[in-house]
C-alpha cells in the first residue's frame, strides 16, 4: 500500500513509520524538514502547512494519507502560540484537503491525529466517543480540526479521527519529561493528584493508526487511549515503583500555573476517556494496564 504521512518526523509519526516499514507499505513523508538518518527507501517531500497546500504531486498515487503535522502543545500559549496551534490543525487541514481536491486519484482514507483535549476537564465522567466537546481552547481547537478533517467525505474518502491521549514513549512525550525527576526520586503528583490521566503506549498508538487505515468499518471520532485510565496520584505511584524510588514531591495546581500559564491546564484537567469505538471494531491493546506498561519502557 502507498500511504502518505504528514509529520512523519516527529515522536508519533517515527513510531508510526517503523510499523508500517516492518510491512513493506511504501511510505512518503511530508513535513519541513527531512530528518537525519531517515531510511533512503522513505520519500519525503517538503511541506509547511502554515504556507500553503502541498503540491498535488506529493500526494499523487497515496493510497492512505495520515495527517500528524501540528504545532507543538507543549509550550507556553501566548496569543502567538495558540495562534500557531491552532492554524497549523484548522487551516494545515484544510490546505491539504484543498491539494487532495484536485487530484484525480484520492487515497481511499483520511486518519487525521485529534486530541482527548476536545472532551475539557470532565472530573470524574467517563467519556466516549458519543460524549460532547467541553470547554475550553484546546477543546474549541479539537472541534474546528475534526469539522474540518470531515470535509474530506465529501471528496470520497472514509475519515477517521484519532483522539489521541496521553502517549507513553521511551524516546519523547510526556514520560521523557517526567523522568529526569523521578529517577531522582524528586517526581510527585500534580496538583490535587485526582484528575484522571487517559493515556496510551506509543507502539499501542502506531499500531491503532495501523489498523484505522486497514479497517473499513472505523470512521468518525476514536479515542486513542488504553482501556484503563488512572488518576494523576496513581500514574505517579506506578512510575515510582517502576523505577524503585520515591515519589514525595507534589507539584501544586498554582506552581504548575507559574511555569506553565494557561498551557497548566493540560496537566491539571481531568479527563477518564474510554476507547469503546476501537474495541468495537475489534482492536486489541497490547498495553491495556499501566504497570507493565511502564516498566518494559523504564527497564
């Protein structure tokens, strides 16, 4: 299969390409920048989706296209910022909608990447893909992506959207981040320690792009998240104990805020989102609970 992948360089998406790749689906990349010791078997053509549209010939033969490219989440929102996340999703979708408008040959399906942030702090409500949207930038963000990725069905192509939630790598995301400190034994929970964190494995989220591209019968929004969320408190035991040390260090809801600004809120909302569409359709996880999730990517 020829299978096009926007943001084929970053953390997901180098996941992504490695699953494919392990079964000879021929890939092209699209993104800024080619990045240093990508497979010579691996086009790449240069595309900036806050420039314009990719030129047609780039998509030209796809058979799939999966849309990862985005601005970072993980930094400071100045009005600059949440302006760049949020036209690199809304209007970067829509350019490449316009470039597949014009090909004679379409790819027979759309995975756009989406986040669990369309759902807003919930507490303690167990979300779906049939919950609403919540409130809030992220979630406005999430909405005006996902209508967007949608206008593709009118060109013929099945559309699914991956809400994707917390991803778990060895490499990047969210745990890289986190174990500086918890090696050190200085990690701790945030905040209150009581909102849920829906999360998922990296080779979990590769495989279920994997089997949203080769699955007729998925469309539409699909959380990407393990079937067995947790609180901030017990995500922050569990990587303790991987790792064998303590974890007496909590990070206060108002000094998340200092460092972070309005971004916080990423940390602190809670969000306890269940993945009923991809079991539905039959996927299974690898990864369904946190514990040995943790430990084979710290060991």
């Amino acid at each position: 299969m020829n299978i096009t992948i926007t943001g084929g360089t970053g953390f997901i998406g180098q996941a992504l390409v490695r699953r494919l790749a392990a079964e000879n689906h021929s890939l092209h990349l699209l993104g800024r920048r080619r990045k240093s010791g990508l497979d010579p078997a691996v086009r790449f053509s240069t595309w900036d989706a806050e420039r314009g549209a990719p030129a047609e010939e780039s998509l030209a033969g796809a058979d799939a296209l999966v849309h990862l490219a985005g601005e970072p989440i993980a930094q400071r929102w100045t009005p600059e910022a949440k302006q760049r996340i949020r036209s690199s999703r809304v209007e970067g979708t829509r350019r490449l909608i316009e470039a597949l408008a014009g090909l004679s040959h379409r790819p027979a399906v759309l995975v756009c990447s989406s986040a669990i942030g369309i759902y807003g702090s919930r507490g303690d409500e167990v979300l779906t893909e049939s919950s609403p949207p919540g409130r809030g930038f992220l979630a406005e963000v999430c909405v005006e992506w996902e209508r967007t990725a949608r206008l593709a069905e009118t060109l013929g192509l099945r559309v699914v959207n991956l809400r994707t939630g917390i991803v778990l790598g060895r490499d990047g995301g969210a745990l890289a981040r986190m174990l500086p400190a918890f090696r050190m034994g200085a990690g701790g929970r945030l905040g209150s320690g009581r909102q849920w964190m829906s999360w998922i494995h990296l080779d979990d989220l590769a495989e279920l792009f994997r089997f949203a591209i080769v699955e007729p019968a998925l469309r539409g929004p699909v959380n990407a998240t393990a079937p067995k969320p947790v609180t901030n408190a017990e995500f922050t035991q569990a990587l303790a104990a991987a790792l064998r040390r303590p974890a007496f260090f909590p990070m206060p809801a108002f000094g998340l805020k200092a460092l972070f600004g309005e971004m916080a809120g990423v940390l602190l909302d809670s969000q306890r989102v269940l993945p009923r569409a991809a079991q539905a359709a039959g996927f299974r996880f690898r990864y369904p609970e946190l514990g040995p999730a943790l430990r084979g990517l710290v060991a």
